[in-house]
C-alpha cells in the first residue's frame, strides 16, 4: 500500500516531463494517487496527454484558467469521474516576458493583472469551485518562489504575484480548516525547467544559489516532487498555512561565507 492509496485529485499545470509540476504527479502516482490532468490548449494536449496516460489518468481535459466557465466544466467533469478530490496540485503561472525585464514599475496594467489572474487568483477560483467536492483531510497546494517574499532580478511581477499567492495560501487554510481540509505552497529554489527559460540570467541564478546555500548545490526535481507527496499525504496531516521551502536552505542565509570572503 502507498502513501496514496486510494485518493483520487487533479493537478493544473503539468506541461512536459521536466517541470514541478510532472514532478509532483509523478511521486504521487508512485504512490499510488489517481490523478485527473488539465491542460491549456492544443498545443500542451499533446505534450500533456501522453503523461496523464502513463499515469492511468481517467480524466484528461483542457482549462484555460482565466475562464470561470472552463472551471466549472472542469469542476463536473472531476465530480463525475471521482466523485470526491483528494488533493489539488496547482502548478499554474504566467507572465508576459516583457514584464518580467526591465525596471518593475514600467509594468503595464494588462500586465499585471495577467500575472495575478492566471498565477494568483486561479488558485482560489479552482479552491472554491473543488470546495464541496474535497474529502477528509484533503490537501492543497500551490507552487511559489522565494521571488514572492524578496526582490529577486528580471522576476518582477511574477515576484508579486507569487507573494498574493502565499498570503491566498493562508487566508485559504483559515478558511479550509474547519472542513478538515489543508492548503500549503511550495516554495522550490531554481531549478531547470522549461519556465525557467522565461527568466533573463537564470543560468546565473542557478550558480548565485549553489554558492551560498548551506547544503551547497541546488535543489532537484525529485526532491520537490517529494515536497509535494509530503504535503498531500496523511504525513502532513498537522500542516496547513505553510509556505515549505525546499531550496538547500538558500531562503535562510542572508550573507554566506563567500560572501564575506568576497567583501573582506
């Protein structure tokens, strides 16, 4: 038996076989988790649908998130097939690149309000809509970044809207508590992934945080993966309100040795 035997739930956002997103999935149906996939449009169908299919998905259906319509289909079509949702995995974020360069505060209206609609505020439109439908002990969780707690360069918007998402986090618990039900984030350190690539100087973000946190090397998609099989697990079942990083503690230093070194 595993640690998810016998829960069933959806996770949004998985796009390819290196992201958080798979990631999590993955360690979750190792364990023997039944997971409904989403995917936004034609082109993630087919990248998306071969892994929901290695995984024994019973539901496979596109959501744009930005739409309170395609979140109610998507909401019956999980009722339907499961009946009760165990666990949600919200790996759901966006932002258009030019608002991700440059100075912060040339950030467009538009711009803004897409990185908090898609990366934000979906996650509470999908909480709400799943509200009736989660089971005892049910978890949810959403991927963040240190870029949500402290100014990291070329993440601007995303920086803020990832910090609405923390404090959704908490006013969700606070709301999901009494139901029985969690709801957490993750706050992964950089790892390679195909959003990634949407990050100006990542390459050298990778190396800043292998310098300076205290285990010395950046952390894996196995070990987020793992993160995520925690929080929605009977393991956890103490846990709500967190922001968990797993980062090799880089989110703890606020100057390393290498530092001092440098500046002495």
């Amino acid at each position: 038996m595993g640690l998810m035997s016998g829960k069933k739930g959806i996770i949004f956002g998985v796009s390819n076989q290196r992201g958080i997103g798979y990631a999590i999935a993955k360690a979750l149906y190792d364990e023997g988790a039944d997971i409904a996939f989403t995917y936004a449009g034609d082109v993630m169908k087919s990248r998306v649908t071969p892994l929901a299919e290695s995984m024994s998905s019973r539901l496979i259906t596109s959501c744009d998130v930005t739409s309170d319509a395609d979140l109610d289909r998507v909401t019956a079509e999980f009722k339907d097939q499961y009946g009760v949702c165990d666990f949600i995995i919200h790996a759901v974020a966006f932002a258009n690149r030019t608002d991700l360069e440059g100075d912060f505060s040339t950030v467009s209206r538009a711009g803004w309000n897409t990185a908090m609609d898609v990366s934000a505020y979906s996650f509470v439109a999908i909480a709400n809509r799943f509200k009736p439908l989660l089971g005892e002990q049910a978890s949810l969780v959403a991927l963040s970044y240190l870029g949500g707690e402290r100014s990291v360069p070329n993440y601007n918007i995303m920086g803020v809207a990832k910090a609405a998402l923390e404090a959704s986090v908490r006013y969700l618990a606070a709301e999901f508590g009494p139901l029985g039900a969690r709801v957490n984030a993750i706050s992964a350190g950089p790892v390679k992934t195909l959003a990634a690539k949407g990050i100006s100087g990542f390459d050298i973000l990778l190396k800043v945080n292998a310098a300076r946190a205290p285990m010395k090397r950046n952390v894996t998609l196995t070990e987020v993966g793992n993160a995520g099989l925690y929080l929605c697990s009977d393991l956890a079942s103490g846990v709500t309100g967190e922001v968990h990083h797993v980062d090799c503690g880089y989110h703890s230093i606020a100057t390393s040795r290498e530092d001092a070194r440098i500046l002495g």
